[in-house]
C-alpha cells in the first residue's frame, strides 16, 4: 500500500510541510528486542525459582518515515509490551533499540526526555490516560511546554489552536476547555493524538488506538493517523487485534504469537494469501455470513500456551494441525516464502517452508487439517 494512499474522506495531505523520508532507512530500528519479566510469589506450585515469563523474545522491525507497520496477533501475544519497550517505558531484558541508525537506550532523565521528544506513544483507552480532574487546555499546555519551552500568552493560544486543527477538531474553542468526560471518545483520542503531537515526534507507537471506541467512529480515527502520515511523513506502529484494518491502514504487517514474530510482509499479500499456519487459522476464525457452518475448523485447537514454561521447538506446535516431531524439538527461524506485488520480501517461521525431508506438509487452505 503506498504511503500516500488516504481513506474515504481523509483531507489530502498538504506537501512541503516536512521533509520527504529515506525509504532505505529507518528511523526506528529493534534489533532482537526481549523483555522477560520474574515470576514473583504466586505463581503458581511448580513453578521453579527464578522462572520468568518470556513476554518477547527476538523481535526485528524497522520504522521509517512515511509509513505504517502493523503488529497483529491475539491478546497476550506480546503487542503492547512491544511498543512499551520502543518507547522505553520499560527497560529491555536484551537487543537494541536504534534510532536514526544510534543507540537509543536511554540513561538517564534527560535522555529520556530528548527520546520521547521523536517518539511518542498513544495509548489503548484515552478515558484512563487524560487526567479527569484537568481540562484539554492543560493537558496540551503542559506538552507543549515541556517539549518547546515555557510559551505564553499569543504564542501558546496559537500552539493550542495548532495542535487542535490538526486533530481536526475546530474551531478550537469549542474544545480547549472542556474536560475528558465532556468529550465523546473519538475526541478525547483526538487529544491524547494532539498531545503526542505536540512533541513533533517523528514516530508515532499506536496501542491498539481504536478498540475502546465506537465502531462508527473507528474509521475517522484511522483516517486522522493516513493524514498526519502523509502529512507530517511520520513513523506509525499500529498495533491491533483487527487484521482486516491493518490491511487497509498498514504497508507492512507483522503476526506475533507468543512472543515471537511467526510472519512478516507486506500488508496485502500476509491477509491475501497467509503463509503461517497461525495466520492463516487467526484470518479463518473472522466471522463470515455467508460461511457460518465452516467456522469450527477455522479456529486453533487448544489454548495459548503459559510463557511461563513455553513448549519447545515452534511455539505454535501444540495448537498447529500439521505439527510434526521436528516443530516440536527445534525452533523455526524467519524463512523466505516470497515476494509481495512490488518485490518486498514475505518472511514465516515455519519448517514447512524449510527444504528438510522432516519438514511439516501444509495444505493450501491451512483448516482443513
């Protein structure tokens, strides 16, 4: 999907107002990115001392300027640890983080506060991450000063006026003084977007941005994130349980399971034609009409696994239907399964893309097994 594609009744972006991306390089880059973190007390009887849960383990991806990546998988897949660890809300357990092709690790307070000052995080629920008790003014007031200094008067009733008009919420008196709860949802996320914005980032991490609003307003969400893309030739990570929207959102989409990244490609070609058995099974298991009877073996057998005690070999191995004993013992890698529409690689961790005599045989269709 090119980057400058918009959404049905997404406002053309303006060009000129930032500098055009270098398509070849990223300006976010994880570099087998892992965080685990220590089973405390409770865990459960069995469990041995100094278990951890394997939250993410190996993670690549590359964020340019212009773009969008979506990150997809089923709840406890590891998303949102994903994008708490690209904006170093919380510290890696190993990998690095390299932005503008640097070591992004940030030591210290002030570090921190140049990182956060190129990439900015919009969280899930924008009810619980906009303080009640404060209105709009202070909520972007307090951002725009602590990223472009102390403004005043004019200078900050202009900034204000700004970050509300490109959040399309006009005019911006009506807005800059209500509170949270005076707002519908669509538009406190369009506060929680201008305040992020008030950074200028040049990455924007995306949590899940639309699954605690209404349907009807979902699209007008994504079509503000088109338009500040375009526009601004921002990096956006797009996490979402949603396949389908990353299809239409994203140019690139990576599937998580467990922890891992199970396949990678362009966005078109991962939900047109799904090379994983996971993924394939996550787009069958969608809801279809005109399909109601066949949705049974659309969907994995089993539940996720604990990541406590991960199974060995492939993660995907207990709920797979073409599993073999060679998924079970040895961990796939990332292996070429082709080229999407304009020659970008598609990557899947199956052996049964692996030329080996013990490798899994897949069927077409992958639920029909």
């Amino acid at each position: 999907m090119s980057a400058q594609t918009t959404f049905p009744g997404a406002p053309a972006g303006a060009p000129g107002e930032a500098p055009q991306p270098d398509p070849g390089a990223p300006v976010l880059e994880a570099a087998g990115i892992t965080k685990h973190y220590p089973v405390k007390g409770g865990a459960g009887r069995g469990t041995r001392r100094g278990a951890v849960v394997h939250a993410v383990d190996g993670v690549d991806l590359a964020l340019h300027r212009g773009r969008v990546v979506a990150l997809v998988g089923e709840s406890g897949s590891g998303k949102s640890t994903v994008a708490r660890l690209l904006a170093q809300l919380q510290p890696v357990t190993a990998g690095r983080l390299l932005l503008g092709g640097t070591d992004a690790r940030a030591r210290g307070r002030r570090a921190f506060r140049r990182y956060v000052g190129r990439v900015q995080m919009i969280f899930q629920d924008p009810f619980a991450s906009l303080n009640p008790v404060h209105p709009v003014r202070y909520t972007l007031t307090r951002a725009l000063r602590i990223h472009r200094g102390r403004l005043r008067g004019p200078e900050l009733e202009q900034a204000l006026a700004e970050l509300l008009e490109r959040v399309h919420l006009t005019p911006a008196e009506r807005y800059v003084d209500k509170y949270p709860h005076e707002l519908s949802g669509g538009q406190r996320q369009r506060i929680a977007i201008a305040r992020a914005l008030a950074a200028d980032p040049e990455v924007l991490l995306a949590d899940e941005p639309i699954s605690m609003l209404d349907v009807s307003i979902r699209l007008g969400i994504l079509n503000l994130l088109a338009d500040l893309r375009d526009r601004l030739h921002l990096a956006i990570l797009y996490i979402t349980h949603d396949i389908a929207s990353a299809r239409y959102f994203a140019d690139t989409t990576l599937v998580m399971y467990a922890g891992r990244v199970v396949e990678s490609g362009d966005s078109e070609s991962v939900t047109q034609d799904p090379k994983h058995p996971y993924t394939r099974l996550l787009l069958a298991s969608a809801p279809d009409p005109e399909d109601l009877a066949e949705r049974p073996q659309g969907t994995p057998r089993g539940e996720p696994p604990s990541l406590v005690t991960p199974p060995s070999g492939c993660r995907f191995h207990p709920r797979c239907p073409f599993a073999t004993d060679l998924c079970r013992t040895e961990a796939p890698p990332l292996l070429d399964v082709g080229r999407g529409p304009a020659g970008e690689p598609r990557q899947a961790a199956c052996w049964g893309y692996a030329d080996r005599a013990d490798a899994p045989a897949l069927t077409p269709t992958g639920v029909d097994a």
